[in-house]
C-alpha cells in the first residue's frame, strides 16, 4: 500500500512539472532559422553606343571631256567644219556639194542648202515664229562657181563679195537670212531689228554661227554682215557660244586673212 501511494505521489509531482514547465514555455519549441533575404544586385545597362557618323568627303565631279577639236575635217568642204576664207580656198574651186535639197522657208530666190542644214533652218524659222512671233526669210543660199563669178564680177568689193572658190555660199552650208517684210534685208541696219536680235541670241541652238561679227573685220577680212550664217552643227556651235569665241578662225587658231594672199 505504502509503495503504491509513494508512486501515485511521485507520478502526481512529476505531471504537476510536466504542466508548470509547458505553461511557462520551458521547453522551447527549435525556431527555424531565419534567413535573411540577399539584395537583388541592380545590373547598370550598358549604353548602346551612338555610331559615330563616317565623315563624308565632298568628290568632285569629273570634268567634262574636252571639245574635239580635230571630229571634223576644216579643210575638207565636205565637212559642216570646213574654213573657208580669203587664205583658204575651196579645193577645188569649182566644188559642188553632193546632197542640196530646196529649203521649204519664204525666200527671195528659191534657196538651196545641204541637206544637215536645211533641216536645222526649217527647225530655226519655225522656232522664231513659236517664241517671238517673228517671220524670217532666205535672201541667198547656195551660190554655185559660176554664181559667184557673176556676183563678184557685179560687186567686185573684196571687203563685201568673196570671190569665187572662196565663198562660204558655195559650200551649201550658208544662208543670208532676212525678215520676211524685207525690212533692211542685207543690211547692216539688220542687226537692230527684232529679227537679227533674235538670231544673234539663238541661232547657235540650231548650229548655225553669225559668221562675220562686226568686231571681227581684222580677222574674217569681210565687213559686219548680220545677215550671214553660217551651219557648222550645234555641238561646235554651243561650244563657241559658251566659251565667246566668234569666229573659226581663231576657235581653230588659226592666222587671220583680212585680205588675199595674191
């Protein structure tokens, strides 16, 4: 009896412990550790980098090729360059070009020209007439030897008349051009009209030049004549109207022929 009320007591004061001990929180439940979070590392963006622009050097364009001076003959009457002068003659003399063609324009004398520059005159009269309203006409075109020997032999002024073999007139490529009233027609007076103004300023567009310049006698040998065109194509003729060359002979360098060399 006495062991068994012992073990009751003991057990009573063990459970009475038990009770005192996990009211007061004796017995410590293990915390979990604790873990404390890491900083995010902040990433820097890399910059993207600006193109660092490549310089641009300014290139010149190429130059223009220069003016042939040798694409034509000038010595050949065949060719629209030809130069003929008080020192050049035709060769020969009596030469008759090989493609005339009656040029359909107003006219005094039915004209006659080769066939490259009647074209270009069709073209140049009916272009001052659509621009300036003004009406052109051909005093004289081609002159054959045997024409020129009476034109010369009527008017024998080696400053006005060229003699034959030596006339512009006869190598097809030449026209003595007028307005078609006939108002100072073959004379110098022309040169003030609104006709011989405009072809001053344009006949170069359709290949023609004003052969005998009024500041130009000491190297033609022919007096002012603004009448008197000349066809040597629109390339060469451009190329002396952009440069202010005006006469053949020195665009081709070559010596003036103010007179006849016998």
């Amino acid at each position: 009896m006495i062991a068994l009320s012992v073990l009751a007591a003991a057990l009573a004061i063990l459970l009475v412990v038990l009770v005192v001990n996990i009211a007061g929180g004796a017995t410590p439940t293990p915390a979990a550790a604790t873990k404390t979070p890491s900083a995010t590392p902040s990433v820097t963006p890399t910059p993207t980098p600006t193109p660092t622009p490549t310089e641009t050097v300014p290139v010149a364009p190429p130059a223009p090729p220069a003016f042939d001076k040798a694409a034509y003959s000038i010595d050949d009457p065949l060719s629209p360059w030809v130069v003929v002068n008080k020192t050049r003659p035709l060769n020969p003399v009596d030469y008759t070009p090989p493609d005339l063609v009656s040029v359909p324009v107003a006219h005094t004398w039915d004209p006659l020209l080769r066939a490259e520059a009647a074209a270009a005159i069709v073209q140049l009269f009916d272009t001052a007439s659509a621009e300036a309203g003004l009406s052109l006409a051909s005093n004289s075109a081609y002159r054959s030897y045997s024409s020129q020997v009476s034109v010369y032999d009527s008017e024998p002024d080696d400053s006005t008349t060229a003699r034959p073999g030596y006339s512009e007139h006869q190598t097809g490529w030449t026209m003595d051009i007028g307005a078609e009233s006939g108002n100072c027609s073959l004379n110098t007076c022309f040169g003030d009209t609104a006709e011989g103004q405009w072809l001053a300023a344009n006949a170069y567009r359709f290949g023609f030049l004003l052969r005998y310049p009024a500041d130009k006698v000491d190297v033609t040998g022919f007096s002012f004549e603004p009448w008197h065109y000349r066809y040597i194509g629109v390339p060469l003729a451009t190329e002396m109207h952009n440069t202010g060359v005006t006469t053949l002979e020195e665009f081709f360098g070559l010596p003036a022929a103010p007179g006849y060399l016998a």
